[in-house]
C-alpha cells in the first residue's frame, strides 16, 4: 500500500475526543434554543428603543433588520448542529467533519450576529439608527453591483433617496461609510464580553484571527489549510512507509463555533431588551427549553 493510497482511504479516520463532540453538541443546543426564543419575540413593545428607532426610519425598520441579522446567524449553525447532534438518526450514522465547512459556516453565523451587535452597541439611538442606515446603504451597493441595468439604476435610485432622506442628525459621511467585517466582528466580540478580561472575547487580536483563519478558509487559501488541521501518522509506520493525513485540527473547530455562539446568543439578549421583552425572559427561556426537550431524541426511541 502506497502512501497516497492510505491517505485517502475512506476507512481511515481519527475519532473526536468528548471534549470536543461535548463542546460542539452544547453550541447545537443554544442555537436551537436561541431560535425558538427569538421566534417567540414578538414586535417591539411601545416603551421599548426600537419602537423609537423604527418609529424614526418606519420604512426600513431596525427591529426587522436585526431579527434578519440574527435569523441568518443562527441558521448557520443550526446547519452544523443538524450535523453533529441531529435530532433523528440512525444507529449505523456516523459523522465526518472536515475544518472547512465549519470554519466557514461559523464564520457566516458571527459576521451576521455582529452587524446586529454593532447595531445595538451604539452609544444612544442617533448612533444606532447610522449604524442601521449605514448597513442599509451597504446592502444596496452590494446588491447594485450584482445586477445590471435597469435594476442597476433603479437600485442606485434607492440609494439616492436613502441619502436624501437621512433624519436629523445623521450625518451623511458615516452613512456612506463602508462597514468592515473584521471591525465588526472584533468589536461585536469586546461586547459580548463586557467587562470579563482575560477572555477571549475581549482580545480583539486573538478574535481577529480565528476570523481570518474562517474567512481564509471559505477561500480555500493555502495557510489556514496549514495552519488549522493536523497531520497525524496513519497506520503502523513500518507497513505504511510512514504515510501522514491531514485531520481538522478540533481545538480550531471548537474555538471558532464557540466565538459565533457567543456572538448569536449576546445578539439574541440585546434583540430582547430592545424589543422591550426583557421583563419576560425568564418565562421565555422555559418555552425555548421545553421546546427543545420535546424535540430530543430519548435513549431507546
């Protein structure tokens, strides 16, 4: 058997410690959870700050955009959570993980979960409706360049009247202003944060470059490849000639699925309170487990 022959058989494979598959079925569950929690928020109450921001920009409303945000975030890694910890499956399933998919699908979650953060994380509501109408600028100059005339145009009409019609006090500069994911993402973590040092949260270099290995990885780049897999001996060394594989590295996985959880599940709290629901989040928190526990599949099922 040559070494190019043992690396890629399918039959060989390197199984993943419990503290990691334990880690990966936890973040499985707060994203389920989280999803049935923020579809349990209803709209914005009316003493609550996005009845005021929506109220100032009724057109595009802040409230629809965040929950948009967050509904993407979580999508994603439900996706993975489908994958580790399915709730219906068979005996003979098992699961393969490959640190693309992952890197990639977590890094859609936290770049979503941040533009919502960000969002929310504006010093008083003039702050947080620019940001909202920066993100809203963004997202039709990135749709305009995906089309062609004359949706083209009409697209760039849009964005005209968005400028014509900012409210008072928003300045047109920062409107314009093109957001920046790595920003976004680095700043969105130091929130979730908050005041705990020491995490990984608040070392904005430390979460930009788990960001970076994900976004390199979505492009198939050749240093995250390096950089966040392993390469392990396969087999006995003398009857395979010391044939190697590359294996996802785990630590890399679990750090980067816990980073867009962490940024999803502050996102979902902060949508909460602006919503004005925080007073019923206890009772809420009891629908989103008990839905989740009607779900799980029981030993013996």
């Amino acid at each position: 058997m040559t070494k190019d022959s043992v690396a890629k058989s399918a039959e060989t494979k390197i199984p993943v410690g419990p503290e990691h598959s334990r880690a990966w079925v936890e973040v499985a569950t707060t994203t389920r959870m989280l999803r049935h929690l923020l579809g349990q928020v209803g709209p914005a109450t009316e003493d609550s700050r996005f009845h005021r921001l929506d109220s100032q920009f009724p057109d595009e409303k802040v409230s629809t955009w965040n929950r948009g945000f967050l509904e993407a975030a979580l999508e994603q890694l439900e996706f993975l959570g489908d994958h580790v910890a399915p709730l219906v499956f068979h005996r003979e399933q098992e699961v393969t993980w490959r640190f693309r998919p992952v890197q990639t699908l977590s890094r859609a979650s936290m770049e979503a979960a941040a533009q919502a953060i960000w969002m929310m994380d504006g010093k008083n509501d003039l702050d947080c409706l620019t940001r909202h109408l920066q993100l809203i600028h963004h997202d039709l100059d990135e749709q305009a360049k995906a089309t062609v005339n004359p949706e083209k145009t009409q697209i760039q009409q849009q964005i005209s009247e968005l400028l014509e019609k900012l409210p008072s006090g928003v300045k047109r500069s920062k409107v314009e202003a093109k957001p920046n994911y790595h920003d976004l993402v680095t700043k969105a973590a130091k929130a979730a944060g908050g005041d705990g040092r020491g995490t990984f949260l608040s070392n904005s270099g430390e979460v930009g470059r788990i960001w970076r290995g994900s976004a390199g990885s979505a492009h198939g780049k050749q240093w995250p490849a390096k950089r966040l897999q392993l390469t392990v001996a396969v087999g006995n060394v003398a009857e395979t000639d010391g044939a190697t594989m590359l294996i996802a590295d785990p630590d890399a996985m679990t750090q980067v699925m816990q980073l867009a959880d962490s940024l999803q599940m502050y996102g979902v709290m902060r949508f909460i309170e602006f919503a004005g629901y925080g007073p019923f989040i206890a009772g809420l928190w009891q629908g989103a487990k008990e839905f989740l526990a009607s779900h799980i599949p029981r030993q013996g099922e």
